[in-house]
C-alpha cells in the first residue's frame, strides 16, 4: 500500500486512526500496540501478501532469539550467529539469489553448460528495512546496548509499524522501547504529525512526481538522440526527484508515528547542502548510514587500524551500502563510487576541512559528484551509466526531442524550480518536528494553507495523475 | 462553450468488489482487486480528477492527457496531429507514393463502374491554426508531412477526384472565419460547410457556384478536446455508421462519405444534394465492420484526416469486385508467364493451369519483367491470381521506385490487384510469394489500363439560381453493372515485344547472394562406407538461376564428370527443425521436401528413413520433375506416421549426389496445451518420470525434449506413445494468472483477447510455426475467472463456447478424423480456499461446455486429486491427471473403451435417515472406498443435514445415512464448491481409479 494512494489516505488512515483512538477510550491504551500491529500487518498484506507468514515468522524467532542471547550467556554467540544467518539468508534469498543465479546462469554458459529449473523468487517489499531492523535488535542485545522485550506484540510492532515498514526509516529498539510501553498521545503532537505527513505527501505528489517526469524521459531516450543539456536536465531532475521522493517518505513515516505518539529519528538533513562526501553522508538516510557504522565499519575496525584498513573498511561499507539497494551491478559501482570519494577525501583530508572553507567550490563539487552517482544509480545497465556520463561530460548539442518538450510543462518547471532550492539552501536550518509542535501564529497560518490548498490539491493529483510509487519501496 | 454536463469516465473493468475469501487474503491478486474496485467506486475520485486537471489547464497551461495537446492562449489540438505539425515524414515516401497510387486505383475502378469518387483530406486543425500550437521541437529529418509527400505524388500524376481544402480553408481564415473552435479537435459548422461545398464543387466539376454567406451558420463546437482534457466521457457512444435521408427523395443519387469524427458534420450539408448519404466511420474501404456494398451508391467519398492517412487502408480487391465484378475481368491483356525469372531460392515450371513457383520462404525472389507501368494517359492495375497452399503474405516490390506492396494471401485463389506506378514503359517487379517455403500457382497475370479521363456523365452546369437539390438531377445515376460494355473505360494494354535477353530488376544485387545461398556444407552419405565428401568451394552461378524461358526447355542431361571442382554438383535439403513433430492426417502425412542444389539435375528424388536405423520408410520417389534455378521443391505423399526420421535427396540422374538430412522429425500427434497455471505447472511439476524420446515439447518457438520434468505431460504423453507408438508434440502455450474473459484480466492476459499480442494469438503464431494443424486442444483453466467472483456460470459458459468455436475452431486448422477439433477441457480443480459459488459455477459451465459443444469433452474431473495447498496440484496429482488425460484422448482415438468414472444415475429416499445413491460404472464393476465416503451433502432447506456416514452398500449403490431424520425437501450433492471433503472419495476399481463424478440434485430427490 502507497502512502500516496488513495486507499491509504481515504480508507486505511482514517479507518487506523478511529481504531487506536476508539481503543483509547474504551480499554484504556491497554491494546494500542496489538491494534497497531493489527493494522501494520494489514498494511504489509495489503502490498505483499504471500509473504506476511515470512514476516511474522522471522520476527517471532528474532524474538525467541533476542531472549535466548540474553539468557543463555553461555550461548549466545551462537544465537546470535542464528539470527544473523537466519535473516541474512532470507534476505540474500529474497533479494540476491535471482541475480546470483543469473551470473551462475552466464557464467556456466561461457563453458558451454546450462542451468535450468530455477523458478525465479519474488522479492517481498520492506525486507531491507526490516530485516536491519530486527538484526540491530539482536546485535544490541548481544552487545549488551540493550534489553531484549518480553512482549513478542511490542516487538513484531517494532519490527512492522507500518509507517516505516516499507521504506524506513531504519529504527533501534532503543529508540522505541520505552515509547513501545509507555508513550503520551497529545493533540499537539497529532497535529504536528498530520503537518509533517502532509508535508511529506505534497513532497511526493507535487515535487517528487514533476521531476521524475523530466527525469524518466530523458533516461528513457535513445541514447543516440540525448545530448548535454538533456543528459544535465534529466541527471538534476533525478537528483532531486531522489531526494524529495525518499525524503517525503521518511516524513510521512515520521508524521505518522507522531499521530499515534511515536518519535522516530530525522533520516535527512539537507543532504544537497553538503561540502563533501562525507558530509553528504551525515546527511543522507542517516538510519542507514548509522546502521552500516555501528554494525559493520565499527566491527571492522572502524578508522583504528591505520589508514589502508581504514579505507578498505570504508570501501567495504559503501559496496554493501550500494549492493542494500538491490541485486544490481549499478548499485554495487554506486557504493563503490561513494566508497571511492570517501576514500579519496579521507587520504587528501578534505574531509577534514572546516566546513567553511572553499564553501562555494566544494558544494558545488560534491553536488556534481553526487548528480554523477545519481547517474549510475538511476541506470538500467552499466553501459547506459557510461554512455550516459560520456554525453554529460561531452558537449553534444541536438534539438530539444518532442518527449522531453511533452513534460517540460509549466507545472514539471514550477516544481522542479522549487525544488532545486534544495541545492542552494544552508547547511543547517530549523528541524521540521520541533517547529511544527510549537504553535506559533506561522505554524497555524501554514496548517490553514495546507489543509485548505495543499491537500486538496494533493488528492486531485493522486486521484487524476499517473501512479507513482515511492523509488525505495523497491529496496 | 463547453458543456461540462458529462457522466464521470468509467474505464475500469472492477465494477464489483472482489469477493472476500479467507485465503484469497494471502494473495496479492486480491488486493489489486480490490483497489481498483475502490478507486474506481470512490466517490470524490471524479471531481478532484476534475479539479487537477482543471489546475493543469488554467493554471499551468498543461495536461498529462496522452491525447490532448495544450497551445498557446489555451488553444487545445489533438496530440496526434501535432506530430503532423513536427512534419518529419520523410521515411514515410514509399507510403505516401503507395497511397497516392492506391487512390489513383480506386478513382478509376469507380470511374469505370460509372460513378464518381471525391477524396478530401480534412487537415489539421494544427495545419490551419499553427500559430497557436506554442512550443513544439521542430522535427529533425525533413519538414514534410505525409501529406506534403501525398502532395508531392499528387501535383506529378494529378488525381482528379482530389478536392483540396486545406487551401480554401485558409482563404476562408484570411477573411476572418474561425473554421475551428479552442477546444474542439475537429473543424466547426463552418469549416464543415466550406469544405461540403469543396466537394460539391468537385461533385460537379466546379460549376457549383460558392455560397459566401455563412453568417447564419452555428459553429456547432462540441469541445471534444476539453472533455478529454478534463477526464470526463461524452454520455453518448460515438457510432461508427449513421444513415441520412436526403430532404428530397426524388432525387436519384445516393451517397457514402468514409472519414472519421469529423466526417459527420459533413452529412447535413450532403444530405441535401444526394437522395441518402451514409456516413461510415472507417479509415478502410470498404470498411470492415460494416459489410456495405459500394456499388449500392454513386458517388464514393473518403474524407480522411490528415494525422491519419497512415492509417488508411484501400482494399482494391473488394472494391474491384463489388464495383467491377467478373464483367470486366474479360478479355483484359495477359501478362506471359513466360517473362517470370527466378532470382533468388524459388524456381518456376510451366503448367497447363498456370506457373508452379517453388519457393523456399522469405529469402526467395523473382522477377516479373517488361510489366508497363502507368503513364500519364492510362492508369494501369496489375492483377495476379496466385493459388497458395496456406495463409501466406506476398510482397511485391518495384526497381528504382519507392514502391513495395504487401497483399494478403488466403489458402487456395487469391486475385492480388496491384496499382502500377507511373514512370518508364515497362517496369520489373520482384514479387516474394510468401514467407514460409510452399508451392504456388501463379495462375494469371492480367493488366487493366484506364484512361485517364473517364466518360463518366456529368452534370449539366447549373444556373445560378438553381438550388442545391435541382442540380444534383444533373448527375448521371449509373446502378452496378450497367453498360459497361459501352462505355468501355479499359484501354487495351499491346503486350510488350519480347526481348531476348532477360533483364532482372536488380542482376548485381542478386548474384551474390545466390551465390552465398548455394555454398554447400559437406554432404555426407551416411550409407557409403566410403563418405563421399563435395567440395565446400564456391559453385559458379548455377545454369539453372537463368530464367524460366531458358531453362525450363532443357534436356535432361547427366552430369559430366569430367567437371572442372567448381562446378561439381551437390544438392542439399532444407532441414526442419530438430524434434519437429508433423500433425498426421489419417495415419500418415503429406510432407514438403525441398532445398538447393548445384549441377543439372533431371529430377530430385527424395525418400524417408528411419533416423536411428536408416531403415527405409518412403523408398525413392522423384519429387521434383523439373528443379529449376537451384530450387527442388515437392511433396513427399503419404509418409506413415511414426519417427523419428530423416530425410535423404539426391538427382535422379546422379545418385551419388546426395543429400541426408541430419535433423529427426517424425509424424504424429500434435496437442495443444493451453489455460492458466494449472496447465503450465503440468510441464514443470514433478520430476517422476522420464519422458519418451519420441515425446516432445513446443513453446516459445522451439521443439524440445521433456527430460525428467512435468510429470503430468511426461505421464501423459508417454502413455499415448506406448499405446500409439507415435510421436506426441505439445504445443505449451499456457500463461499463468490468465483469465478466459476481461474481467478475469488479472494483467496477465485473457485468451478472448483477440489484440495483436494477446496470449491467444500468440498461441495462434505457436500453432502456425507448428504446421497449423492440432489433432486435440487441452484446456485447463478457470481460476482466473472464479477468483473474480464477478463471472457467472452463464458467462464462462457464453464464452468459452464462443472461444471453442468462434476462435480456436476458427483459426487451427483440424487435424483430427472428428468433424471438429476435440477440444478436451480438464475440470478446475479443488480450490485452496474462495467461495463456493463461483468455484461452481466456473465448473457448471465447464461441464456445459463438455455436454453441449459438439465435439467437447470433460478429459478429465479432478476435484480428488490433491493440491499442495496452494493453487496447483501435487506432483503425484499430476501424474494421475496425465494418465487420465490420456485415457480420453485414447478413447477418442478408439484404442479404449470409457474414459470417464461412475456417474450419479439416481438418489432415493429410502427412509427419513437413510438415502441411496445409485451410480452407474463405465469402466469399472466396483467402488471403493466401502464404508467412511466423504464429500455427500444433503441440503434441506439451504441447510446441510448432519450425515453420519456414507458406505458401499453395492456394487452400484451408495448409502448416505443420517444423523437426524429429514421430513421436508432435500437435495443431494457430491464434491460441490471450492473446497468439497476429498478426504474419501469414490473411485472406480477400473485400472485408473476414476473418480466418481461431482453431481448435485437441485430438485428434491425421489421418494
């Protein structure tokens, strides 16, 4: 189920939010998280039904297992190792074992085998996200970092809150266990959260959508029609279709937890502000750049074991980093492209600049580093990654094509104008949840103009416009 | 202004929710469903499409319509037509000289038949109104439109039935005259009266005077575009065919306007000066649907828009019949057969009927030399009878004209009617009779020429005072077929002086490549102990690619063996395909053998051996009396069934010249499979069993073995083999998830599909490759359609007789001995969860299908068999499905005697408690189990009585006893709805176990 869907937003969300409100009032809070749960398996059923029983499945053995880690001091390393290869199976299963199979496929053709009867498996949407989820969960216990729960509803609640199930963002137990138990709804908090949601939704429909149109266009042109501009118009749009679509996601995730009094960590931080690499990813998906320091660069040996491990750690992470995204070569170059620059800046100490040095050129290059990234991210193949950078960075000038002029509209322009503010704004600036549970008269004239304006128009463009799926549900 | 009173679009198929099923929960398909169901029935869903899309238009001048193109100052053109504006037409010449060629047939076709066609091209709106299109890349190839390059043919070879009114139109824009509205796609009242008086004009031959004043007119807008852009449907369904009665039925002519949309704002205008005006929406003529007859009218018009003159169809064979008949065909000059020339993997012989051509496929080629072309005083029409063995497409071409047509052949007699292009005075066409091998007989090459101006009556000029309806009397009225004697349109073609050389269309083109062609692989002998290997060097062009005339008179003459290596003589057979299965006929199959060879031979001989033994099967039979140009080509009559075997060739003036083929091909049975999953895990589920070697699987274009996967084709098609002793090819054509109507479209495709992709006619393309023949069709399906829920029994019923007969039957050839093709249908299994009713209901329609469709039959009940809890059956299921279903095919085949298990003859009431069940065996005597039967309901008032057990009581008597003693109507069902208790069902004792069959009583029984 889409957030942006009109499904959610007119039949599920309303339907949730009576529910778990109607059970405040009649049990006392005593069921919120079952009827949470209840709702969140729902949701997952709703966008992937054959595969509820894994998810249900899973959970219930990492919470055997987290209870076994913390009991069984004697063994827990191998309940950990349990838990780790139980659920990095399923996911290498569900999300790699296609492309692997494939490769094996080419690979045995070059000796003149063949490889039949493989059936190929269909990947169950979220599997990322929650499977990082519960392997932090028992990795933490492991480590002692935290306490396992006895209530299996509060955990697979954990695990499936549908407001991040699909797409994040990735949360620790520690964040939420005390909120799993005992958690304030308010009014103020209600209201802030349906702002951010609503925020998150025009993100999506209105910015997000308009630059994926420029941006599907000019990566679906022959590549012998493309020239520079177009190949810069579609990388830019893309660029900023990534991010408005992503980071829309991560604050109606947000905003919905708040509805029914969660807080869950920021994901984004003006990532477009950057002034290196590094810095960008500070900024970027943080849950998931968290998640790969904590438990992967860190037991690695983080930056303690001098500089060439410290780089092959570094390289190490964003490989898995970009293979997370999917079973595509595009995206293991991706991270390790991303590794490369991290590396790059770490060796030359860019890194370590102060932020306002050369503050021009070096958002400036980072923005063009990142667009080249986006470039290899968003392709179908290596060679249309290639060939598609080679016209970027070499001036080819044809006629604008028709398909292009097609959704260079004035709304496509309008919205992508707006959203290419993302790359001249400050580094830092006001948190969007703080500011929205203040109600100040701005915060008031803003909730008047997004429920008057901005979500009916929302809803006339998901109701009337093409559907448009989040890029990250296929993550 | 823009009536906005619409109904809200409705383009969904999800009319009604999709109904709740306990498992169908773990199904996605449902929640697809079940989405479209709501966002279709959501009630705010209309008006804010309405609002965004109102957003888009006022505030940002755009649309995500994919027909609606928004210019500057808000006015709105039909996408289509804007790519006409692009003009980057230029690879589109070859089209625009065929259409104009195709109009300049039509015209004089009609002409000769004593009536008057108009051709106007409605342009648009883009054309008349460019200024207002706003910002559109300017194509990048040559500024020109189709109809520019339809222009350009038209101004060489004028086309006087041509009435221009882009040109008038814009006279008319210069005076002020708005001819189109902002939001309409098409031109308004105004526009439609400037361009009616264009064709009365034209009708007239310009002594219509013009009427100036339109002043009066309504502009007529309906803001077409508008609609579309805003999301909204016309309440109204646009008909494709309107017929108006003229204001004055004395007057005697009638009318037919082809166009499109637009077409009908004409008819007010026409309607006065003919007697009845028909208005066929159609870009064809004649139009396909329709059925008109064109010689019912005297004047012809084809009004078509300009953004869709690609499309325009002219069917000159139909309109040369309806118009022209056998009347004319007549002493018309003949083309000699004689000037035929072989160029490329065909070859031609002279017969009594007409020309044999053997041709090889695709590749084959040959010439049609000193055909004239037309000229400025006569317009001349080829035409050709071709007799074909099979469908088949014939494409013909024109040396140094941008000219390549491409005619439709049937199975048996075609005339192809072939407009001649206007240039030198004789023209060579090189024709490729069709792209898979076969024999044709061209049976005649005949050439119409007409003049160019016709003698047509026209009407007398009118006065200038003379009202529109008194004018149009002055019309000549000519009814089909009169005088045509006299007037005589035709003008004698003198057949061209034979030359002495042979002048192909394109020599230097041609003998390379018949050169490549004929590179020989080595030719292998398999029966010379010795092998005899023929040199791979390359042949000289081979005496035999001279043409016909040259070589068809030529003495049988051995070979010489004293030949220098190049010229050493070899033949080689056309191969088929490995593990090709031919569709027998009888008990054998006619086979076509053909190839190249080198040499001269007298004739080719051919014979059929068995592939392992090379056991002789067909001895030497001559095959070819009179190879020619490298080509032998023949039928191998009779060949028994069985396999595999290969093919030997050889000269029947050399044997050592030798070909063997080294691909097995056999003889026998060909079955289609077809349906939803089901079917398709029948190929892949289970790996039980080994499949015999003379079992063979077709799909995606390729003939392959089964190996040790698919237990239930292994188990079926190896039962038939060891009782047939024949090949069996299944044709595998099943697609998962697929439904048999639309609303089952789960996106998977549904096999009443009849679009160009669709799953059916790629099923059909499968069979097509395959030889076009099926001896049965095996149908396993109808989940898809349960799982809607929304598809009643009478439905599935409706439309999977009218797939059998209207579609398969139709389009696949029977191979079988039965009247029709068996159409075989296995019964939907036991379901995994869903509701009874339209589980049963698919399966009540099956049954009807098997009952009341001639030559339908149940293959095989499978409600016993298990499922592995999902949607498919088990591997050992499976297996017993193959056995069973081979048990109907071999009853059909009368090699058994039943096919079917038990079936429920009677139920009686014997007390209050006790009920018994008479059943009738076919192939077995006994039942088991004898006590502990599941699956029997007995239903009193809608409510299931408790029954406390079910046992043998005889041979042919089932006893349901029950708990508690029923007083008022009952009825008695056995294995009803998705998922009846299997636990313990009846079986026959036959050596297959068949099942006793489901039944239901829905009368109360007998007492």
């Amino acid at each position: 189920m889409v957030f942006s869907s009109i499904f959610f937003l007119f039949a599920f969300l309303p339907t949730v939010i009576l529910c778990y409100h109607a059970e405040r009032l009649l049990s006392g809070n005593g069921l919120r998280n079952a009827v949470l749960l209840f709702f969140s398996y729902m949701f997952y059923l709703y966008g992937a039904a054959g595969f509820l029983l894994v998810l249900a499945l899973s959970t219930f053995a990492d919470y055997l297992l987290g209870l076994l880690i913390d009991r069984d001091n004697r063994r827990k390393h191998l309940w950990l190792g349990l838990s780790v290869f139980l659920n990095t199976g399923l996911l290498v299963y569900f999300k790699y074992a296609n492309f692997l199979i494939e490769e094996l496929r080419e690979i045995l053709n070059s000796f003149g085998l063949s490889f039949v009867g493989w059936e190929e498996v269909i990947f169950p949407i979220g599997i990322s996200f929650f499977t990082f989820q519960k392997l932090s969960y028992v990795i933490d216990i492991y480590r002692g970092k935290s306490r396992p729960t006895t209530n299996v509803v509060d955990f697979a609640l954990y695990v499936a809150m549908f407001p991040q199930l699909i797409a994040g963002p990735i949360i620790r137990f520690s964040h939420v266990s005390k909120q799993l138990k005992k958690r304030k709804e308010s009014w103020n908090q209600f209201h802030a959260g349906a702002m951010r949601f609503c925020w998150g939704l025009a993100k999506k429909v209105m910015i997000a959508n308009s630059c994926g149109q420029i941006a599907d266009v000019a990566f679906g042109l022959d590549l012998h029609t493309l020239d520079t501009k177009t190949a810069w118009l579609g990388s830019l749009a893309y660029t900023l279709q990534i991010y408005f679509d992503f980071s829309a996601y991560s604050d109606m995730a947000i905003g919905l937890g708040m509805l029914f009094g969660f807080r869950f960590p920021e994901n984004f931080n003006l990532p477009y502000s950057a002034t290196s690499i590094t810095d960008f990813w500070r900024r970027w998906h943080i849950s998931l750049s968290l998640w790969l320091r904590d438990y992967i660069y860190i037991p690695l040996g983080g930056s303690r074991r001098g500089a060439f491990r410290t780089y092959l750690n570094l390289a190490i992470v964003s490989a898995v980093c970009g293979i997370w995204h999917g079973a595509n070569t595009t995206f293991f170059l991706w991270g390790l492209y991303h590794g490369g620059l991290l590396v790059l800046e770490r060796a030359t100490g860019l890194s370590d600049l102060p932020s306002e040095r050369y503050f021009v050129v070096r958002r400036f290059a980072t923005i063009t580093a990142v667009t080249a990234g986006w470039v290899l991210f968003r392709s179908e193949d290596i060679s249309q990654a290639i060939e598609f950078l080679c016209v970027m960075f070499t001036p080819r000038d044809f006629p604008v094509s028709y398909q292009l002029s097609l959704v260079l509209n004035y709304r496509n322009i309008v919205f992508s104008l707006i959203a290419a503010t993302a790359f001249f704004l400050p580094g830092e600036i006001l948190r969007h949840g703080s500011a929205m549970i203040e109600k100040r008269a701005v915060v008031i004239a803003a909730s008047a103009v997004v429920i008057l304006f901005l979500l009916p128009y929302c809803a006339a463009l998901i109701a009337g416009g093409p559907k448009s799926p989040f890029i990250y549900y296929r993550f | 202004m823009v009536d906005l009173n619409f109904e809200i679009e409705v383009d969904r198929i999800g009319l009604e929710p999709p109904k709740f099923q306990a498992l169908a929960l773990l199904d996605n398909r449902y929640y697809r469903a079940f989405d479209q169901y709501f966002n279709d029935n959501f009630t705010l869903r209309g008006p804010l499409t309405f609002t965004k899309n109102w957003l888009d238009y006022h505030v940002f001048h755009s649309t995500d319509s994919s027909k609606v193109h928004v210019g500057a100052n808000g006015w709105l053109y039909d996408r289509k037509s804007i790519q006409v504006y692009r003009k980057e037409a230029c690879y589109q010449q070859a089209f625009a000289h065929k259409l104009a060629l195709g109009f300049h047939a039509v015209e004089k076709i009609v002409e000769a038949s004593g009536r008057r066609l108009i051709v106007t091209i409605a342009p648009d709106k883009s054309t008349i109104y460019p200024e207002f299109v706003g910002f559109v890349p300017k194509g990048d190839t040559c500024d020109s439109s189709l109809y520019d390059l339809f222009l350009e043919n038209v101004n060489a070879h004028p086309l006087e039935s041509f009435a221009r009114c882009d040109r008038l139109l814009r006279e008319w824009k210069k005076r002020g005259a708005l001819l189109y509205e902002k939001t309409d796609a098409h031109w308004n009242s105004l526009g439609a009266t400037v361009v009616s008086q264009a064709i009365v004009r034209k009708v007239y031959d310009q002594k219509w005077p013009y009427i100036s004043d339109f002043s009066s007119l309504d502009t007529g807008a309906s803001g077409d575009l508008m609609v579309e852009l805003m999301g909204l449907a016309a309440g109204t369904e646009e008909v494709s065919f309107k017929h108006f009665e003229g204001s004055d039925r004395s007057v005697p002519l009638s009318a037919v306007i082809y166009g499109d949309s637009s077409t009908l704002s004409l008819a007010p205008y026409m309607s006065k000066i003919f007697r009845e005006v028909d208005v066929i929406k159609s870009d064809s003529i004649p139009s396909k649907q329709h059925g008109e007859k064109l010689s019912s009218y005297d004047v012809i018009v084809f009004s078509v828009a300009e953004s869709r003159l690609r499309t325009t169809n002219l069917q000159l064979d139909k309109i040369f019949s309806d118009l022209c008949g056998e009347k004319l065909t007549d002493n018309r000059p003949w083309v000699d057969l004689q000037t035929v020339a072989p160029i490329l993997q065909v070859s031609a012989h002279p017969r009594a009927d007409g020309l044999e051509i053997k041709s090889l496929g695709g590749e084959s080629v040959f010439d049609l030399e000193s055909v004239p072309a037309s000229d400025d005083e006569t317009f001349r029409i080829l035409m050709l009878s071709i007799e074909s063995s099979r469908p088949d497409v014939m494409t013909i071409e024109c040396a140094g004209q941008p000219y390549t047509m491409r005619r439709s052949l049937k199975q048996g007699l075609t005339d192809v009617y072939l407009p001649l292009p206007f240039g030198h005075q004789s023209l060579c066409l090189r024709i490729n009779p069709g792209s898979h091998p076969g024999l044709f007989m061209l049976r005649s090459a005949r050439i119409f020429g007409f003049p160019r101006h016709s003698d047509v009556t026209l009407p007398t000029q009118p006065e200038q005072s003379v009202t529109m309806m008194e004018a149009s009397h002055g019309l000549r009225h000519v009814t089909s077929g009169e005088d045509l004697e006299s007037s005589e349109p035709f003008v004698d073609w003198p057949a061209p002086p034979q030359e002495d050389g042979v002048k192909k269309c394109i020599d230097e083109k041609a003998v390379p490549r018949i050169r490549r062609q004929i590179i020989r692989k080595p030719i292998l002998d398999r029966r010379n102990t010795s092998e005899t290997l023929v040199s791979h060097d390359l042949p000289p062009l081979p005496a035999e690619a001279k043409p016909m005339r040259d070589s068809a008179s030529h003495e049988p003459a051995p070979t010489d063996p004293k030949k220098s290596p190049e010229e050493i003589p070899s033949i080689n057979v056309t191969e088929y395909e490995e593990g090709r299965i031919l569709q027998r006929r009888g008990t054998s199959a006619d086979v076509l053998v053909s190839g190249t060879y080198i040499g001269v031979p007298v004739a080719v001989e051919a014979r059929v051996v068995k592939n392992d033994t090379s056991e002789q099967v067909v001895p030497w039979i001559v095959v070819d009396t009179s190879p020619e140009n490298g080509i032998f080509m023949g039928m191998l009559d009779g060949v028994p069934q069985g396999g595999w075997y290969d093919f030997q060739v050889r000269f029947v003036n050399d044997h050592n010249v030798i070909d063997h083929g080294m691909h097995k091909w056999g003889v026998g049975i060909l079955i289609a499979c077809i349906g939803q999953s089901n079917m398709k895990e029948w190929f892949h589920t289970g790996t039980d069993l080994e499949a015999h070697p003379l079992l063979f699987r077709y799909a995606n274009k390729k003939w392959l073995g089964l190996g040790k996967k698919g237990n239930g084709a292994i188990a079926f098609g190896n039962r038939l083999i060891n009782r047939l002793g024949l090949p069996v090819g299944l044709i595998d054509y099943s697609v998962n998830g697929s439904g048999l109507r639309k609303e089952a479209d789960w996106r998977m495709g549904y096999w009443e599909d009849l679009a160009e992709n669709s799953i059916y006619n790629r099923f059909l393309a499968g069979v097509s490759a395959a030889g076009g023949f099926l001896e049965f069709v095996i149908w396993m399906q109808g989940e898809a359609d349960a799982a809607r829920g929304t598809v009643s029994e009478v439905e599935y019923s409706t439309s999977l007789e009218r797939f059998v007969t209207k579609q398969v039957r139709a389009d696949i050839g029977n191979g079988s001995s039965r009247k029709n093709l068996p159409f075989l249908i296995v019964m939907m299994i036991k379901r995994p969860g869903g509701e009874d009713g339209p589980n049963q209901a698919i399966r009540n329609a099956q049954n009807n299908v098997a009952q009341n469709v001639a030559d339908c039959y149940l293959a095989a009940t499978t409600l016993d068999l298990k499922n592995q809890g999902t949607q498919h059956l088990t591997h050992r299921a499976y297996t017993n499905l193959g056995f069973r279903v081979a048990q109907t095919v071999l009853f059909l085949l009368g090699k058994e005697e039943y096919y079917r298990g038990p079936s429920v003859v009677g139920v009686t009431q014997i007390d209050t408690k006790n009920i018994d069940v008479a059943i009738r065996h076919r192939g077995g005597t006994d039942f088991t189990p004898a006590s502990g039967i599941s699956g029997w309901e007995v239903v009193t008032e809608d409510l299931p009585a408790f029954v406390s057990e079910v046992n043998r009581h005889d041979a042919q008597t089932i006893r349901i006893t029950l708990k508690d003693p029923i007083t008022g109507p009952a009825h008695v069902r056995y294995l009803h709805g998705a998922m009846p208790d299997t636990a313990n069902p009846v079986r026959d004792n036959s050596p297959l176990s068949l099942p006793l069959e489901e039944y239901e009583q829905k009368q109360e029984f007998q007492r």
